[in-house]
C-alpha cells in the first residue's frame, strides 16, 4: 500500500480527499497546514506528498523546499486555486512532479497520482541511493558512519552521522535550524538547539584539516556546509 502525505488546510477538502485516496487503496494522511505537514514527513516515510500552496503556518512552497532537503526523491503534488502561470513555474523549479489547480475531479487526481508513482518508480530503479559523499580531501560513509581522508579515519556517533549528511545533501545550500532540528532530534525544543550547536561545533574539528571546508552560520536562518 503506498503511502501519501496530504496537506490541506481546508478541512473539508482535507477530509474528502483523504477518504477517497483510502477508498482506492492509498494510506493518505492528512496534515492540517505546512508545520503539522513537515512533523509528519520527518516522523515516517511517504511514496508521495501532495501539498496546498496556500496553507497557514508555511505554504506549499516553503514545505517542499525543507522536504526536498531531507529527501530529493519524494514526488511532490502542487494543489493551487491560483492558475497563474509564474506560480506553475515557480513549482517546477521546486522539484515538483506534477501541479493541479482547482477546482479539479477526483478522477484527474488520481490519473496524476499514478502516472507520477510510476515515473518516480522508475526513477529509483534507474538511480540507486548511495549513501556515499564527497566532501572536500573527505569521504563520508553514513552508512558505517566512518568519516576518512588518506591519513585517519573518524568513527562518528549517529547524530553526527544524520547532521553531517543532512548538510552534504544541501552542500552550498542553507539548511534552517528549524528543519535540521526535526529531522535529526525530532523537534526543535531550546535544549535540542543547544545540543545541536555542540554537534555542529565537532563536525568543525574534524573537518578543519581540510582549510577549504567550511560550516557557515547564517544569522537568523542555519547553516550551509561549503568546498
């Protein structure tokens, strides 16, 4: 059965659509607005995220943004009552898969949805996952959570592991504080924030050997790991 995150703020669409995905044999999961939507994601994994772009709290836009960070494969959805055409392109430069403006059948959705899991499913066949990175004179091995270069290898703890790759994945990229926080501690509490910054401290020692390396703290925003 595959999985679908569903994000929509109207809650009687919400409801309406989610019934329906279950009836044709999806789990769909409804997320209220774009927080609740993100909490979810990072709590399970989803064949797919059909996302609002107009929703409360964080729009469809910036919640596919963070999605993508954590995980570039996970086909996305756009739903839209807007039909302007700088809003569709804007969607596509996101990562988005497909985009469907209201109002629209039950039978339209469902046609995208399959076409899109078929293309995603080949997709994945076609590019396997690795979980190998190249960072700077550094190789980084998630999986053994073994960080290298030609002289010593560093054995790193698991939440070194998830925080290093959630950076070399957006290598050049800003990563918001709030994000890495939900996807590596599960929520962004103060103390959580302050264990972070100590893990982000020890990435440091270890990378300083490469001079070219940088962790980068951006004011009000997060973090971006540069070459």
């Amino acid at each position: 059965m595959k999985k679908i995150l569903l994000a929509e703020d109207d809650p009687n669409l919400g409801q309406l659509l989610q019934e329906y995905l279950n009836i044709k044999g999806y789990e769909a999961l409804l997320a209220k607005d774009g927080n609740d939507a993100l909490t979810k994601f990072v709590e399970a994994d989803f064949d797919l995220c059909i996302f609002d772009v107009m929703m409360p709290k964080k729009d469809g836009f910036t919640l596919a943004k963070e999605v993508k960070m954590s995980d570039k494969d996970t086909p996305i959805i756009f739903l839209t009552a807007k039909s302007m055409k700088e809003d569709t392109l804007h969607g596509f430069k996101i990562g988005a898969d497909d985009y469907i403006t209201k109002p629209f059948s039950m039978e339209e959705l469902l046609a995208r949805i399959e076409a899109v899991l078929r293309r995603s499913q080949k997709s994945e066949a076609a590019t396997p996952k690795t979980g190998l990175f190249k960072i700077g004179s550094f190789t980084f091995e998630y999986e053994k959570q073994i960080l290298s270069t030609e002289k010593e290898n560093f054995k790193l703890t698991s939440k070194e592991s998830e925080l290093l790759k959630l950076l070399a994945e957006n290598m050049g990229k800003p990563v918001s504080r709030s994000f890495a926080l939900k996807m590596v501690w599960g929520d962004d509490t103060y103390f959580n924030a302050r264990s972070m910054d100590v893990y982000i401290t020890k990435l440091r020692k270890f990378l300083k050997q490469d001079p070219a390396i940088q962790i980068i703290n951006l004011h009000g925003e997060g973090f971006k790991l540069m070459t």
